[in-house]
C-alpha cells in the first residue's frame, strides 16, 4: 500500500482525497486540509485575488493548488483565468470548469475539450470537470488531459453517484486517472467510487456544510482510503442468488 | 395622461409574450385558495413549480415559517456554501425625470438635488476602495438628461479601475447602452419592477418614462442582450399586494433563466415599511415575517439565485437572513450623494436606512455568523 500513489501528470500523490475550499469560513480550511490529509486542494481564482483576508494565506505550505476557471462561461474566458493563475503563482494545474447554465452549473463538455486542448498546448497540467461522457472523455485524452473529472450529481447537491453507470464505463475504458467531482454527499458515497476504481474523490460542499468541519474532513479520509483498499485488494462476488451446496453439475464429477 | 403599456418612441421593443404571461399568471393567482397542505407539498418539493411558488408566498404558509426558514437555509448552504457577498452602493446623481408618487427622488419634491462630477466620483470610489470593498453598485436618479449613458460610463470606467465588480441600478436604457456600459466595465444589471399589477403601476407612476411598463419589464432581458453577465429583479414590496407582486418577480426571474440559462440571476427585496405595526390595518403590509416568508419563497423556487438584503433592514433582521437565504449585503451604506469622502451629502437620499455599519462592522457579523464574507466573486479576464 505504501508505494499505491496517484499520479496526475508529473506529480504524484500520497493521497486521494482532493478537498474543495469554496464555501468555507476561511478559519476552517487549515485544519479541514489537516484532517483530511488533502495533499490537493482547489481553489476558485476568483476568490484568490482579494485583498481583504487572501484564501491563499489559510492553506498549508506543501499542499497543491489546484486552480479552477469557475466563472468562465467558454473555453476562452477558461484560459485567460488559467493563464492569470499561473501568473499569480498558482502553478500549472489548472481544473477547467466551464459552465453556461446559471442554474444547475452543469459543465459544457465541448467548450471543456477546447479550453483543454489549448491549455495543455501552453504546458499546463489540465484536470477537466465534465458530464461523463465516453466519447467527450476520449477527447479529452486526445485533447492532452491528465486526469478526467466527471460528476456524481449536480454540483452542490450531495445526491451521490447518480452517473455511476456512466464514471463504471470511464474507469473501464480511460487510461488516465477518473476522479469523481461534485455530488458526492458523504463519506460511504466516496468510498463506494474508490471501490469502483475511481482514482480520487473531491469533495467540498459535503465538508464545508457538515456540523463539524474537520470531523467530516477526517471521515471522508479514511472512507476514500477504505475504498482504494477495497478496490486493490478484489472486492468479493455479489450475486443475487444463493449459491446451491448441491448444484446442478454435480453429477460431472461422479 | 400617457397610457403606460404603449412604448414611446426610441424605446426597444421586446419580441416577447413573457410580460403577458407573468402579468396573467399573477392575476390569477389566490393566495387565499392555498392551505397548510399545500404549502408542506411545497416544502417537501425537489423543484418547486409555480403551484408551490403560490403556496409558499400564501397566507397559510407564515404558520409554516419555520419550516420554510429551515429548507431555505439548506438551499442556500448547497448552492452558496457558507459565501455572504459584500458590497456598497454609490450614488452619483439624484436627478430624476419621473412622477412616481411614493418615492423621494420624485421629481416634484423639492429635495436636493446633485450630480457628481467625474473628479467626486473618483474621490467617492478612493474612499470606497480604502475600506476593504471589492464591488460597488452604481445608482443614478432615472433622468438620461442628468445622467446620460455617457456619464454613467465613465463612473464604470473609474470604477473598473478600483474594484472587481461593478453593478447599475439606473434608468432601463436600450440594449445597445447596457452594451456600452458592459464595454466600460459594468456586468450586472439590477432594476425594480416595483409592482407587476398594471393598475397599480398606473396609480403610482405618473410621469415620466418610468411610466412604461413594458419597457421597464422587457429591461433585464435587454441587459442580458447587451452582453451583461447577470441581472437582478425585484418588486417594492407593499406598493400592491405584496404576495402577487412576490410571485410575479420570481416568475420573471425564472423565466429569463430559462430562456438565457449563462445568465447569474438575482433578488432584492425592498418594502414600504408598515405604518402602523398591526396586521389588521392594510392587508398589504410586510411585516419582518412576512418579508422573511418572501426571501425564503424566491430561495426555494430560485435555489441557484443571488439575494441581497437592504440596509434599510434593521441589523439584526439582516444578521438573521445571511444565516437563511441573503447572498450578498451592502456595507457602510451611504443612500445620498457624496457622503462617501465628505462628511456632508452634497444632495439628499431616496430613503433612511436602518442598518448603518460599517464595512468592517458588517464584516464581523458576518463572521460571527459562522459565515465568510467574499469581497468579490468574480474576475474579469
């Protein structure tokens, strides 16, 4: 288990846990990050860039910054504030986001694999959050990502893997690492897309809205390390029926 | 008089039966008809329909206020987290061509009158800026004599240059002038409908080109149109019935997510304050409760919708709404002209405020709320 990282790009990670930091009262992010072990966490440009109070100031030296282009609305806005995000410092991931739907903030998938295309032309590490889709995510490879981010549910929802049918055939299909983003609601819905084979969870209204912030950070931890345990170790046959002492073939071996 | 549903000339037409159709659906609506029933259906629904709209915003649902506080907060948690936007709003001029009866700016008071010159405006805006603020909202008096687009543009453009966000709340103007001032740095758009009751409408606005209701209705999405990333709606809350003109507002509001869905949507809540503090009086009057029943009513209808509470709230009205369903609220409020850098308005205010803090004040509260104060939510790239 001690060398089990996950590689996106260049970089490896010890853990799979990528924590979200919108949504949260500042104060909390430091020990949220602690708990969970979070080696990955988010973080929304446009909130980075304040005077009063920077987010950047609340997050633990040694922790990845994983830019999003929330706000964008096509892949050109997407990579004017990925550009703008290297050169605050961010570095060069960048989590592509792009939405035109004020209401349910659900990505758009075509502008997703252009806004990809272009950035990992200029060098960037590019994580893209999409509706999970076969031949969009087979783009997206093509496009030069390092990892594809498909959605449980609706962001904000905490609905859990209502697409699991669609992220199965992803993992099943997609070389790069398949990282669930946005909808998983709690802990056991995490472990069960590590279980699946999912390379990493991100979670973040789950944390940030729980009663006792550093608490759920702590759990979602240890249910994700549960999963990817499970997952490596060959999770055991479920089967709809009992299994006959006597089965019908019996005979073959008299 | 000037029959306030025919457009005056040089005014855009909208080609759009939208107004027709909230106009018809708020007429018909019975607040009265709705029951304890209703409203719980309302309450248990994962997407509220106009029915549960109805419900919500109905007389028997302030029994259920509680309740309706509860999954409102629930709401407001998933889609905006622990997030309070803050802002401050900036008069520039308080000029005004229209007649409309309940208003301070009505350009029959005799009020002062003042328009700021670009060398205030840079003033105000520096005095803004020092206090942390990241976004301003731009108000005029509505007279384009007084305060052309040219004008407002150029307090975008001073604007653009000290903060991140920038907001009007100005006469509605055509599309091509909301396509200018987004050019000059402006990218959200809020205007008043008031009152969605025709006949009320006529009753209260008697001159001016405020007098159109149509062209005042058909503003948001002529904003949008001008490529403005977002637009708020609302209605004074009291000028008619308060429940129709709630459920005519957010109707609208939704309408237009519908038919442009990248467009950021957003409420205000003003009310004429009850007179006389009892129920019985006028059945128009809103109350703290019923106020808070109608933010929680546009939170369960429009869950992904910005609100944004008024200083003309009292403090701890306000401090008890971020907790359930406002997104955003105005800090170091100053409602007359040029208060801002001097420690005297040059011209007077449209209306008293209740809430007078600071911005470092309110950013406490906020926090002391558990709650995030975000400067700005947006970057222009």
């Amino acid at each position: 288990m001690t060398d089990d990282r996950l590689t996106i790009g260049k970089r490896s990670f010890g853990s799979r846990f990528i924590l979200g930091s919108g949504k949260y009262s500042l104060d909390l992010i430091e020990a949220a990050v602690r708990n969970a072990g979070a080696e990955i966490i988010t973080l929304a440009l446009r909130r980075a860039q304040t005077g009063t109070e920077n987010i950047l100031d609340h997050i633990p030296p040694g922790v990845t910054i994983l830019p999003n282009t929330s706000g964008a609305r096509n892949a050109d806005e997407a990579v004017r504030i990925a550009r703008l995000s290297r050169e605050c410092g961010c570095g060069d991931f960048v989590k592509v986001e792009i939405m035109r739907d004020s209401k349910y903030l659900l990505p758009d998938n075509q502008e997703t694999v252009r806004a990809t295309q272009m950035l990992s032309d200029e060098g960037f590490t590019v994580l893209p959050y999409m509706y999970p889709d076969l031949n969009v995510a087979r783009d997206l490879v093509s496009a030069g990502a390092a990892a594809v981010m498909p959605l449980g549910a609706p962001i904000g929802t905490n609905k859990g893997l209502c697409t699991k049918e669609f992220i199965r055939i992803l993992i099943d299909e997609i070389d790069l690492p398949i990282i669930v983003d946005a909808g998983i609601g709690r802990p056991s819905q995490a472990c069960e897309a590590m279980e699946m084979g999912c390379a990493a969870v991100m979670a973040n209204t789950a944390v940030a809205t729980a009663g006792d912030i550093p608490l759920m950070a702590e759990a979602f931890r240890d249910a994700i390390s549960a999963g990817r345990k499970a997952y490596l170790s060959g999770l055991g046959m479920v089967s709809d029926r009992a299994r006959a002492s006597s089965p019908l073939t019996g005979f073959l071996r008299d | 008089m000037i029959d306030p549903m025919v457009y005056l000339d040089g005014m855009e037409r909208t080609d759009t039966d939208l107004m027709d159709r909230v106009l018809s659906a708020s007429s018909s609506y019975r607040p009265e008809a709705f029951t304890g029933r209703d409203v719980s259906r309302a309450l248990d629904s994962s997407s509220p329909d106009l029915e549960d709209l109805g419900a919500l915003l109905s007389p028997a649902a302030e029994g259920l206020i509680e309740e309706m506080a509860q999954r409102a907060m629930e709401e407001t948690r998933k889609h905006f987290g622990n997030s309070v936007s803050m802002f401050t709003p900036l008069y520039i001029s308080n000029y005004c061509d229209n007649r409309c009866i309940y208003c301070g700016f009505n350009r029959d008071n005799d009020i002062h009158r003042a328009r700021l010159d670009y060398e205030e405006i840079e003033r105000e805006m520096d005095a803004i800026a020092a206090t942390g603020l990241e976004e301003v909202l731009i108000l005029t008096g509505e007279s384009r004599r007084m305060s052309d687009p040219e004008y407002i543009g150029e307090a975008c453009r001073i604007a653009s240059k000290r903060f991140r966000v920038v907001g009007l709340e100005v006469y509605p103007m055509n599309s091509s002038d909301y396509a200018y001032l987004h050019r000059c740095g402006a990218d959200f758009v809020t205007v008043f409908q008031e009152t969605y009751d025709p006949e009320t409408y006529g009753r209260m606005h008697l001159g001016g080109c405020k007098r159109i209701m149509p062209y005042r209705f058909n503003a948001q999405e002529r904003a949008v149109r001008g490529g403005m990333r977002g637009v708020g709606f609302g209605a004074l809350l009291g000028l008619g019935d308060f429940r129709r003109d709630a459920f005519a507002t957010a109707m609208h509001a939704g309408e237009i997510q519908r038919r442009y869905p990248h467009a950021e949507i957003a409420f205000s809540c003003p009310r004429l304050r009850p007179i006389v503090n009892d129920s019985s009086v006028n059945p128009g009057d809103v109350h703290e409760t019923q106020l808070l029943q109608v933010i929680c009513a546009y939170r369960l209808y429009a869950p992904y919708a910005g609100i944004t509470i008024s200083s003309r709230e009292r403090a701890g009205f306000r401090d008890n709404v971020i907790m359930i369903a406002a997104t955003k609220i105005s800090a170091g409020v100053d409602v007359g002209i040029g208060g801002h850098s001097s420690s005297e308005d040059k011209g007077d205010g449209q209306f008293e405020i209740s809430d007078g803090r600071t911005v470092p004040e309110i950013f406490e509260a906020i926090k002391s709320a558990g709650l995030q104060p975000v400067m700005s939510d947006y970057i222009y790239t």
